[in-house]
C-alpha cells in the first residue's frame, strides 16, 4: 500500500545551505530547489505543444521597454556583515547536522541584522524539519515581510499548505505574488506547481509561459509543464519536454527524479528508474522524495538496510508526512525490528487519524511478528493482525479491489487464531 505524495509537500522540506552571497537573480544559496540552475523554455497555455522559445530577449513590449527590462528583477537587500559572520556558522553548523548550534547562529545573525531574511527562511526550514510548522511558517512569513517575493520562503508556506491538504490555501498565498511580482521567475514557476496541484490547468501553462517568455531555458517552468502534462495525461508531451529540460542542464536533481518516475513505469526500466533516482540524490542529497522512491524500490527487491536507511533520512527531512512513517514501519518489520515499526505506523496514524495503509501495515507487523512480537503472546498478536486489517478494509470502502490481499490474509489468520486456541487449550488440559 502506497500514499501519494504531492512533490511540493516534499521539496519545502530541502535545506541547502552555502553561503550567505546575494545576488540580483533574486537567490541565495539558502534556498531549497530554487538553489539548482535555472533554465526555461515557452508554451502556450494548455495548447499541448512542445515549447519553442522566444525569438529575442530584446522583442519590444507595448510599453517601449524590452523584454529583457521587463524581466529585469530590483537588486536584493544585503545583510550586514555582523550577521553574515554568524549567519555562515549557521550554515557550516547545518552541514554537520548540528540543528542546534545552526539555530543559534541564524538567530545570533537575526539580532544583528533583523532584515536578514535568508536566517529567517532557515530558521523555518530547521523548525519544519523538527516536525513544528506552525513555528515555520511564522518563520517564513517574518522572511516574507523583510523580502515580499522571496521564492523560498512562499515555497516553504504553500508546501505546509498542501501537505495539510490545503490547496486552496497554497493558491491564496502565491497567486497575488505570483501577480504582482511578474519578473520574478521562481514565483512564476512555483505558481504553476500549485496550479498543477489545484488541477486548474490551462492557468498552470499560463504562469509558466510568463516566466518562459522572460528566459526560455528557466528550467522550473519547463518542470512545472512536466507535472501538468503528465497528469493531464499528455505523456508524449512530458517526455518531451522532460528531454528538452535535461539538455538544458543534466544536474538539475528534480529531472532526474522525473526521469526515474517515468522510467519505473515503463516495463522492463525499473534499474534504470532506480539508477536515475540514485543520481538525484547524489545531486541533492537532501531530496526526500527521491529517497523515498529509491527506498521503495529497494524493499521491493528485498535490500532492506538500505531502504530503512533511505526512509530514515526522509523521515528527519519531512518528519511531519505520514507517507514516510509508513514506509519506515515497513521496512523495520521487513528487517523484524517490530516495537520500532509499530511505533512508525502509530506515529503516522498520529498525523493522519483515517490511514487504512497504516492499518494495513500494521495487520502484516502482527500477523508476521506473531508471538515474537514483544509483550504479546501468538494468540494475541493474531487478534490484534484482524483487527488492523479489519479497520483497513473499513477505512477503505468502496476502494477496496475484489481481489484485495486482505482477505487471504485474514482467512489465514483464521487458521492461525484456531491452531493457536487448540494449542493453548491442550497445555492447559496438560497442565490440569
């Protein structure tokens, strides 16, 4: 049983941290995706054809200006250099995984400089990763104040949004950005994921072809056209597309992940897929969902330790996304580690009360830990497997296949709750 999870639930979560350098492009080296090169291409709006380009960054607008002014973004404020000294310990700090000493740090270069807003989009990032968004998102939104169109931290805002099923709401926080600050591509680019999200479509072509007619090789537009094709279905287009992007720049790790998620559905491609996702994470190390796909593959083909060490690594990323802990408890019951795969699924059913994929995880934990499972005898342990897999059909509904794995299960846990019964009621005759 697999959850699926929206990528920007997952990308807010990145935290790559080098340097506190400025420039006029609009990024720092702060920043989560954004931090990759960029590059482009144009479409139009839902027309279903491969972008083409513009012909010249210097066409002339309506206006009098050219394209290249009007794409032309307003030089970003600098932080002090009092609080760039403590804002680059913040940054060697999270590169050791210090989370603590990180904190201090960007804290110290906020006090020194109160407009220091990659600090403060860090510090969200830092309060996201141990699991308390609301202290996030107020982070991020005091980052939003000092710098109104800073990609990251709108990024950082509409991925909690949307990992709380918040569309809507993510919408509602990009779009009078994405309005009024037109020459800020990134905004463009993460409009029209959120777009993609809403499945408001044609409006999704539309965000990415503004920022594609400033730069037709600004590869989060090209990424975003990807998304919508393919779940629009156009999977000529998206691999199309997708081609087109990877010629642009072969190290951006989103396109590998979209590489390997085309390549695992194809037959005969699931070591190429894997291949594609492994290069991702050599891009990006901190690339949750790419460590995630990698690790499914992974359990599937029975490589247990290093699944388990892939969902660990997403799990300190995203520690709030119960698709995570889910697959964490299936691999610590795949490696028979079962009072830590309980306390995963648990811990998912805390984040999300109604998960029929943690019941169902939870029935196959009790139902292979049997008696080994500690504190609970076989009989008992049985019992438990029927009730969470009892609970995962009920949760499940009118989803449920015909043909769902469930039911054999169940029937034998029926033999085994008989055996079992038969077996204690002989030893007490024994022992009588």
């Amino acid at each position: 049983m697999r959850l699926r999870v929206p990528t920007l639930v997952l990308i807010g979560a990145m935290l790559l941290l080098l340097s506190a350098t400025y420039g006029c492009s609009g990024k720092s080296a702060s920043e989560p995706s954004a931090a990759e090169p960029t590059s482009g291409g144009e479409a139009a709006a839902g027309s279903g054809e491969v972008p083409s380009g513009v012909t010249s960054s210097e066409a002339e607008s309506p206006w009098g200006a050219t394209r290249a002014e009007q794409c032309r973004r307003e030089a970003l404020p600098t932080m002090s250099s009092k609080a760039k000294k403590a804002f680059d310990d913040g940054v060697r700090a999270a590169a050791r995984n210090d989370a603590a000493a990180a904190e201090t740090s960007f804290q110290a270069a906020i006090n020194r400089d109160p407009r220091a807003y990659a600090a403060l989009y860090n510090l969200g990032v830092l309060a996201d990763r141990a699991g308390n968004e609301r202290d996030a998102t107020s982070y991020y939104q005091r980052a939003l104040r000092v710098l109104p169109d800073y990609e990251p931290a709108v990024r950082g805002i509409s991925t909690i949004q949307i990992r709380r099923n918040q569309v809507q709401a993510a919408v509602t926080t990009v779009e009078p950005l994405a309005n009024e600050y037109r020459a800020n591509l990134e905004i463009q680019a993460l409009y029209a994921e959120v777009l993609v999200e809403a499945r408001r479509f044609d409006e999704a072509w539309m965000a990415a072809r503004r920022a594609l007619k400033c730069d037709e090789r600004f590869v989060p537009a090209l990424i975003a056209l990807i998304k919508a094709s393919r779940v629009q279905g156009r999977d000529e287009l998206a691999d199309s597309i997708l081609e087109q992007a990877m010629q642009i720049d072969p190290d951006v790790a989103q396109l590998h992940f979209l590489q390997g998620e085309k390549l695992e559905a194809e037959p005969g491609q699931l070591r190429e897929a894997m291949a594609a996702y492994e290069r991702a994470i050599q891009l990006r190390p901190n690339y949750a969902e790419a460590r995630m796909a990698l690790g499914i593959q992974l359990l599937a083909g029975g490589n247990y330790p290093a699944a388990l060490s892939h969902f660990q690594a997403a799990e300190r990323l995203v520690p709030t996304l119960p698709a995570i802990h889910v697959d964490l408890g299936d691999a610590y019951r795949a490696t028979q580690q079962w009072t830590e795969a309980q306390r995963a699924y648990r811990r998912a059913l805390d984040l999300q009360s109604k998960l029929p994929e943690a019941h169902y995880g939870l029935g196959l934990l009790f139902l292979t830990a049997g008696g080994d499972f500690p504190g609970l005898d076989e009989l008992s342990a049985y019992e438990k497997a029927v009730d969470e897999l009892k609970t995962y059909r009920g949760e499940m509904g009118p989803r449920l296949a015909k043909d769902d794995q469930s039911e054999e299960y169940l029937r034998d846990l029926d033999r085994l709750i008989k055996r079992a019964r038969r077996r204690t009621e002989r030893e007490q005759g024994g022992a009588s």
